[in-house]
C-alpha cells in the first residue's frame, strides 16, 4: 500500500494540498522561547518607567561602567532589557523581532538559538567595549552604546542570521520593497550607519557591525571553527610582533647556517 495515498496518486492534488496547509495553521504554535524573550523585553521596558524600578534597568544596561568599575554582567544582560520611549515604534519592533526570531528559532533549534544570541550579543558587547576604552583614553567622550541596547542588538542578530538561512528568501522592506533576504545583511550595516551619524554612538556602531559579522561566520562555519581561525590569527600576530622587535634589537643578527668552506648558503631554516 506504500505510495496509494501519496500526492501524485491522489485524484485531486490541490484539495490535498490546501488540507495539509489548513492542518497546519489549525496545527501551528509560536516557539515559546520566542514568546518569553519578548515578555522580557516588554516587562523590562515598562520598568523604566517606575521611579522605583529604573535603576534596576539602567544597572543591566550596557554602559561603560563594564571597564571602569567591572559591572561584566552587564556584556550578558543587556539584550534582554527594552529600551526606547513609549509609544508604536517600539511594539512594531518587537513584531519585526517575532518575525525573524520564529523563523531563525524553527531552523536552528532551541539550543543553537540561544547559542547564536549569547555569542553573538556577548562577542558585540566585547568590541563595542573596547572602542569605548580607544575613545575615552583618545579624549573623545563616553559611549551610550544607544544603538545596540536590548531589542536593537537582537535585530541586528536575528535579521542577519534570517538572511543568512533564507539568502533567496524574498523580504518587503518597509512592506513595499521587495529584496532579497541576503542583501540584508550590508542594509543592516548601512541603517547602523545612518543610526550613527545621528547618535555620534562609534561604539554602538562597531558593536552592531561585530554582531552582524559573528552571526554570518556562526551560521557559516560554527562556533568552534569561528574561535579557532580567531586564536589561529591572533597567535600570527603576536609572532610576528615578537619576531619584529627582536630583529631590531640591538646585537641581534638573524643569518643562514652556512655549509662547507666553500661559503655557500644552504637553503633551509634560519639560525642565530
């Protein structure tokens, strides 16, 4: 009886299809990850409105007090504590964040979802971090880090790893324009940008271009693969730096081991 009730056999194979489709809608639910990450985001974005709740959000935000005093919770926290005033724009971008999310969430699975949210968030709260550290020590002011707080970051992770997943996918960009999902991911970049030029926020900036760029290597090679190329190139560096000053410390000469009497030079090694 194997395939007597398949498609192709089946007399009509749009009545079919349009059961399946209707069994599934009937069928469908929401990840609830999904659904608490945006209660989180939602509760922790009323908080800061109460005057007895306020500190309690500003605490879990990212600010430079990470390096200044060691408030290092706050490279973990601050994706999940809403920011914005109160009004459409800020419930349209959690819509926009549920639409992204479920659609990354079923793919990957509960697991590699979290995995790529932690990673991602924490590996841009770490670069937005230290240019806030290169600004402070060049004179040039204090970071917000406005571009990347809570729902902000998480946009920039889940958008960039939709058009990763879904690159052919088609997505109306401002429900008019249709693009394809990968292009997505330099239109990130270029909307960080624009945020920029308003905000004057360089650390935000750097930090949405770091989550962006962690989330496509994730999605493109793994984590494990993505650390060891970083630690591969960061021992290259420090190397070569090493090999650099010793060459121009004094008293130093880097020379080929030589052969016979002859004074040819046999290729090979260089000694000291």
């Amino acid at each position: 009886l194997r395939g007597s009730m398949s498609l192709a056999r089946c007399p009509d194979p749009q009545a079919y299809e349009r059961a399946n489709y209707v069994r599934i809608l009937q069928s469908w639910q929401p990840p609830r990850d999904v659904l608490v990450l945006l209660a989180v985001l939602f509760v922790t974005f009323s908080l800061q409105f109460f005057a007895l709740t306020a500190s309690l959000t500003s605490f879990l935000r990212l600010t430079p007090l990470v390096w200044r005093l060691g408030f290092v919770w706050q490279l973990v926290t601050y994706p999940f504590i809403g920011l914005g005033a109160p009004g459409l724009w800020f419930l349209l971008e959690l819509l926009i964040l549920f639409w992204f999310s479920r659609d990354v969430y079923r793919y990957l699975g509960r697991r590699q979802f979290w995995q790529l949210i932690l990673w991602s968030c924490a590996g841009a709260a770490l670069v937005a971090v230290a240019v806030d550290v290169l600004l402070a020590v060049a004179g040039a002011g204090v970071s917000s880090f406005v571009l990347m707080q809570g729902q902000r970051i998480l946009l920039a992770v889940v958008i960039a790893a939709f058009a990763t997943l879904y690159g052919n996918a088609t997505i109306y960009l401002f429900f008019v324009l249709p693009i394809r999902a990968r292009w997505f991911l330099g239109l990130e970049i270029l909307f960080a940008f624009m945020g920029f030029l308003g905000t004057k926020d360089l650390a935000g900036f750097a930090g949405i271009c770091a989550a962006v760029g962690m989330t496509y290597g994730m999605l493109r090679g793994g984590v494990g693969r993505m650390l060891r190329t970083f630690v591969l190139r960061l021992q290259h560096a420090v190397y070569d730096a090493r090999r650099r000053r010793l060459r121009r410390k004094r008293g130093l000469h880097v020379v080929r081991r030589r052969d016979g009497g002859d004074g040819s030079v046999r290729r090979g090694p260089w000694v000291n």
